[in-house]
C-alpha cells in the first residue's frame, strides 16, 4: 500500500469510523446482536433499492419487504 493511500482523507475517516465501531462494541457486548441486526436490515433495504431480483422476490411476496 502506498503512502498517499494511507494519507488519503478518506482512508483516514474509514479508519476512524471503523475505530469508534470497533470501541463501541468492545464498550457494550451485550448490544452485538441489535447491531448486527441493523446492519442486515440496512442491507436488504439496500439490496432490495438497488438489486432487480431481490426487488422481484419481495414484489411477488417471495420475500419480506423489511427485515
């Protein structure tokens, strides 16, 4: 890896943000699951925006809208 990547503003902020996670869980376990949940949820909402077959499933009932 090169030394502009790693002085990269957004190599830093992706650096800090994954930092302040990883303190967050580290401070309150028991919060692990809610967060996974979470971030499940973002992604299928996400999947579902973005994704023609996942939209598909959920339009023809196959598939929950929200998770």
């Amino acid at each position: 890896m090169s030394l502009a990547v790693l002085l990269s503003p957004k190599v830093r902020r992706q650096f800090r943000d994954a930092n302040e996670r990883r303190e967050a869980a580290a401070r309150a376990p028991a919060d692990w699951a809610q967060r996974q949940l979470a971030g499940v949820r973002r992604s299928w909402a996400d999947a579902v925006a973005d994704i023609p077959y996942y939209s598909s499933l959920v339009a023809s009932g196959a598939a929950p809208a929200e998770i």
